[in-house]
C-alpha cells in the first residue's frame, strides 16, 4: 500500500456531529471537560445553545443524555472509552440500555492510542463490556472517514450506539465513496486460503499482511468488521466456509472482543482452525502508540505468523502446531 494518507478519526465523529447539527434540531451533544480532545468543540462553535459542559463527571453525564433522549432529543455524549465503558458503566447499562434510550456515546481515545497518558487511560476493554450490555450496538471504524458515516449512522439507529474511536493520526484505508451499512461488513481484499477479520486500526495491518502473504503465494480475504453488534454472522460463516481458516486481529483483549465473539459464530455455524491478535491479558503502558503497536505484538507481522499457523492447522487436519 502506497501513498498512505493519515488522519484523525476523532475529528470524523465531530464534523459528522455538525452535520447532523444541521439536519437535525433535536441533535445535542454533551462532552466530560473534553472538547477539543473528542472533536466536539467542533459542534460547540457551530451549535452552542445545543452543547453541554458537564465537567468531570461522566456517571451524570451519562444520566442527562438520558433525561434528554426522554424529551425527544437525539443525544450524542463524548469522553474518553475508558471512562464511558468503566467509569459510567452502571448508568449506561441501568439507566440507558435497561430502557433502550436513544443514547449515542463516542467512545475516543480507545485502545492504545492515547499513547504517554498510560495503563489508566488505554482503554482495552470497551468491546467486551460494552458489546455484553442488551440493547446497546456497537461500531469500531477503521479510519477517519468511516468514522464519519458511522456517526451519521449511528443518528438513524432507534437506541443506545456506542463508537469507539482513536486519538492519533491513523492511516486511511477508505475513502468517501466506500459503502458503509451498519451491521453489514466489507470486505477489503478477496482471498481463499485464509481469512483475517479485523477492526479500528487493525484493517490497516490486516492489508499489509494480506500484501506480505501474497507475496509466498496466499491468497487472504480482508474483512473489515466495523460493526461488533450486531455481529455481520454471514460474513464470518462464508469466510470459514471458502477459506477453512480465520483470523481475528483487533486492539483490544483478548477476552471477550472480537475474535471471542467470531469464534463463538464460527464453533457455532462453521468449525474451523483460529487464531487470535490481541492484547494478550495485560494493561497498557506509556509509550508513542507505534512503539506500543509494536510492544503489544498488534502488527502485521504478528498476523502473518497467526496466519501460518492456522494455516499448517488447515493443512494437517487440524492438529495443533
């Protein structure tokens, strides 16, 4: 892949919201002392009488976004993923899936990705707690733009959404004109011998390692599985059925992410060997997020290495390597 483009996923969640700010009156957004970082100042410039400051206090902000969906509003509230999945975690789960409120909740700074802030702020559970919670959907963009239709999206969806989304720059891999249907993957690179299912800043790596093993003569399908709930299952199932081996790689747990939730459709629906890259049960650490892309073995070398031993598993009916 060359001539890669890099930008911010966190500004495609706010120039979004300010469209939607246009479109629609009810839209109103809420951030936890967090502007400028989530991207929503952009709104707050466009839409100041529909924005609200509540400080550090995600719990209440959680709380008011849905006292406001109750009244007919349309509110999208931001902070960091470690704090909505964490911290307000009771008053999403009690207060707005239990009821099933028109909540939407950008999730930014997920994963790795907030780099020198540490263990505290690199949240690397939100797919697993989140994902658990009834009535809550859940969508984890590769790239700016895609996380510019998943807000859009998000709006048109009746009920608690949850976008997760980075902080630094990361590489494009869509552009304006590539579908984006909530619930339904796409697939980013066609292949038969083995199939890598990836989401967020993975779908990158997940190309460059589909490059490395065509070059030994594999032939990889690339998946970009942006929503994790609804799970698109017919993608995951054709995947093991044409290639009969998968791979997941995601910034995130290994526990309850998404290779749990692939594996769970495919012991399910269609056996086939799997491997897993992930965050191996550890927290983050200071660091630029290339070098912790690196440290938490989340490149595409280490999905190659995945691949092959799927691969050799494949090959030798199964049996572990």
């Amino acid at each position: 892949m060359q001539n890669i483009e890099y930008k911010l996923t966190r500004e495609g969640w706010g120039r979004a919201l300010v469209e939607l700010g246009k479109e629609n009156p009810e839209v109103v957004v809420l951030v936890g002392d967090l502007a400028a970082s989530t991207s929503v100042n952009l709104f707050k410039e466009a839409f100041p009488d529909r924005f609200i400051e509540c400080g550090i206090a995600e719990q209440n902000m959680a709380t008011i976004a849905a006292g406001l969906s109750l009244t007919g509003k349309i509110p999208f509230f931001a902070t960091y993923g470690a704090f909505a999945s964490c911290r307000a975690a009771d008053q999403i789960r009690v207060t707005i899936c239990y009821s099933n409120l028109n909540v939407k909740i950008g999730g930014a700074h997920g994963g790795i990705s907030v780099g020198p802030d540490g263990a505290t702020h690199q949240a690397m559970e939100e797919i697993a707690i989140m994902r658990s919670l009834p009535n809550m959907k859940m969508i984890v963009p590769a790239d700016y733009y895609e996380t510019f239709k998943a807000t859009k999206a998000a709006a048109a969806i009746n009920g608690p959404v949850y976008i997760r989304f980075g902080r630094e720059k990361v590489p494009v891999v869509t552009d304006e004109s590539t579908p984006f249907v909530f619930g339904k993957s796409n697939v980013m690179h066609e292949g038969s011998d083995v199939a890598i299912i990836a989401c967020g800043v993975m779908v990158y790596e997940a190309l460059q390692a589909a490059e490395m093993l065509a070059q030994v003569g594999i032939s990889t399908r690339v998946i970009n599985m942006h929503t994790l709930k609804p799970l698109d299952e017919g993608a995951i199932i054709a995947a093991a059925r044409d290639c009969g081996a998968i791979i997941t790689a995601e910034e995130h747990q290994i526990y309850g992410g998404l290779g749990s939730a692939v594996a769970q459709v495919v012991a399910r629906e269609y056996p086939v060997p799997m491997d897993y890259v992930a965050v191996m049960d550890r927290f983050g650490e200071s660091g630029k997020p290339d070098e912790l892309l690196d440290e938490f073995g989340l490149r595409s070398t280490d999905i190659v290495e995945k691949a092959n031993r799927v691969l050799k598993m494949k090959l030798n009916g199964w049996r572990a390597i």
